[in-house]
C-alpha cells in the first residue's frame, strides 16, 4: 500500500478506504452511458474495473482488479509519438502531424488540409505518421524497440504483443487501411502502408495491467524516469511535447471536455484504459470496458473526474484545492462546495474549521488557523 512513508497507519487505511469506497460507488452507478464494448465479446468483462496510482516517488496503490491484462490500444499512441519525437526531433515530427485537437472521432478520416497533416498523434491517422517515422530497418526492429520503451515506462521486462489480438486487428483494419491510403495518397505517409500499419497495431496490441498503465503514467509525471526502477523511458526535452498534447488532444473528440471537467493529461483507449499524468506528482492507471461515445471507458472517466473533484488533481486547480501533494499527515477531505453563484470562496467565510472524527484539522492551506 503506498503513502506508507508519508501517511499514519490510520490515514494510509483510510486513504485506501476511500478509494475503495470510490471504486464500489462507481462500480454501482455510471453504466447509463456505455453505448460499446471493444470488441462486442468485451462486454463479458464488464464487471472488471480497477484504479491503481504511482506516485513520482514511487510509492504505488491498487484497487480493483489492478492485476488483469488488456490491451493499450490507442494509449499506445502516446508512446509511439514519444519515440516519434525522439528518433525525428520536434521540429521534423511536427512537420508531419500537428497538435490542434480534431474534434473529430478517433477514426476519422479527417486531415489538416492546410498543413498537409494529421491533426495530432492521438487520434489513428496521426498515430499511423507517428507510426510512419519511428526508427528501425523493418516491422520488427521498429516494433522491437516501440516494445522495448514500453518496458520502461511500465517497468515489466516482459510486455508482449498480444499476437493474436494483432491478428484479429490485421484482418479487421479496413478503416484504418483506408485511413492509411488516403494520406499516402497525399504524401502524408512515405512508408509502405502494410508495414505502418503492422507496427502502429503492434502497439496497440501490447497487454499491460492497471498497475502497469500507472507506472507509466508516473513515468511521464517524473520527467520522464520510471519513479520505480530510476531508468529513463525518454528524453525528457519531450515530455512537455506528449504530455501536452495529452491534455489538449488524448480523450479524442471529449478532449475539451475533460480538459475542463478533469483537467488532468490523459489517453484513453477503446479496451478502456485511461492513462493520466500530473505532472510531478501521480500517475494514474484506470480500466472498465463499457465505453461512451467516443470510445471512452465510462467508469475510467467518472473515477477520474470525481477523483479530480475530490483532490482538487485539476491542474489548473487553486493550490489550497489540491490536497493530493500534501497528502502526508493530512486526512482525505470532502470536496470543497460551489460557491453560490455571485458569492465568493465559501472557505473564506469558514472561520475556523472543526475538527473531523480521527481529531485531524482538514487540510485547507489558505484557509485563517
Ligand atoms: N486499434 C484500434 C484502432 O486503431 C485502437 C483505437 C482506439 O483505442 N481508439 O482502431
């Protein structure tokens, strides 16, 4: 259980409670708007559901099914642009695919016309020139050394392709092959498509657990180190490059959305993954299959928006909202209430607050001692 350097006993059991209460309460509700599985057979995994957090000093919590495998699918983008940037520079990437969110689906067969691009890495066509531009003599050396990264950033030596699903995937591509021909067509991909598309589906075909995705996310949060075994998984010149780009352009065409609502860097994928990075804090790893629209998972979105809501995680979050960071000593507090509309931050009206039952004062740094 994590937070043990930092947290009580009490706190770290009530911390781990909490989540646990936040895991069930969301197992119940939450499901109205699952409108798919990925693929349709998923839907018999629906009940799986698991929420694990790295923190960039390594320390790590699971809860829920954190040990199940499934495959990264389009989190896999992430770490394909991230090698992109790496083998081709900043300036040679962007020259192929920008970093404007689309609004479009993730399989869109939509381009920035003017540029002569795709919109960004994270929706398929991008992914495809990431894909495209990632160093090796063939499939498998550009694979090998997509697998290889992958490795570090989630610390398990032994990920693998999952090659059966890559099959599955390789007989079933024809958007993506459409998607693919089209750019070719426009001199938007160089290479052959076949080939691009062996690897972009490679990656997604990679298993990884909940614990693992959360490692990697902390791998991100931490410049770029895994916090787990100290190696480095990429430049850090870099992260700044995936991370934003996670936050403008990872839950496809809910981005927006979730920048405001959640306003934590993130890439989903349709096995219903999400990966999520605050920066030099938290990496967070959150798998449930039913997924919305946009091919979203459902619950992996609510955990993380009430996650965001109750920590204060949002990035752009007033610090004296964000209790995370200073979790050490502190007790786990119920979200701040809305201020009513035209009134002012309701704690500045708090004059001293009370007490809670373990005899904690609740964290609230700007609030009168
Ligand atoms: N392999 C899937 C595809 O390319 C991944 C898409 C996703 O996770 N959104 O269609």
């Amino acid at each position: 259980m994590a937070w043990d350097e930092t947290l009580t006993e009490q706190e770290a059991r009530r911390a781990r409670e909490q989540l646990e209460q936040l895991l069930e309460r969301q197992a119940r509700m939450g499901t109205a708007d699952v409108v798919t599985y990925h693929p349709p057979e998923a839907i018999s995994q629906r009940d799986l559901f698991a929420l694990a957090g790295t923190h960039v000093d390594g320390t790590q919590w699971t809860v829920g099914d954190c040990d199940h495998r499934f495959p990264l699918q389009s989190i896999s983008k992430v770490f394909t642009y991230a090698l992109a940037l790496e083998d081709n520079g900043r300036e040679a990437t962007l020259s192929r695919v920008g970093v404007e969110p689309s609004g479009d689906p993730f399989n869109s067969l939509a381009f920035d016309e003017v540029n002569r691009r795709p919109h960004n890495p994270m929706v398929n066509a991008g992914a495809l020139v990431a894909a495209d531009i990632v160093g090796g003599a063939d499939v498998e050396e550009r694979v090998g050394r997509l697998l290889e990264r992958m490795r570090l950033y989630t610390g398990n030596p032994d990920l693998e392709v999952d090659q059966e699903l890559l099959d599955a995937q390789l007989a079933d591509a024809d958007r993506n092959l459409g998607i693919s021909y089209y750019m070719r067509s426009l001199g938007m991909l160089v290479g052959e498509v076949a080939e691009i598309l062996a690897v972009y589906l490679s990656a997604c075909s990679v298993m990884v657990t909940t614990a693992e995705l959360s490692v990697a996310a902390a791998t991100l949060a931490h410049g770029g180190i895994n916090p787990r075994t100290e190696e480095r998984a990429m430049p850090r010149t870099y992260v700044r490059d995936v991370i934003g780009v996670m936050f403008t352009c990872g839950m496809y065409d809910a981005a927006g959305q979730w920048a405001n609502d959640v306003g934590i860097p993130a890439k989903s994928g349709v096995s219903g993954g999400i990966m999520a990075s605050i920066p030099n804090q938290v990496g967070l790893g959150v798998f449930s299959p039913g997924l919305d629209v946009h091919g979203n998972s459902v619950r992996g979105v609510n955990v993380c928006r009430e996650l965001s809501d109750r920590f204060g995680l949002h990035i752009f979050a007033d610090p004296g909202e964000t209790q995370l960071g200073r979790l050490g000593g502190r007790v786990w507090p119920e979200p701040e209430p809305e201020p009513e509309p035209g009134a002012l931050d309701p704690r500045e009206e708090d004059e001293e607050r009370a007490p809670d039952d373990d005899g904690a004062v609740p964290a609230v740094v700007d609030a009168p001692a």
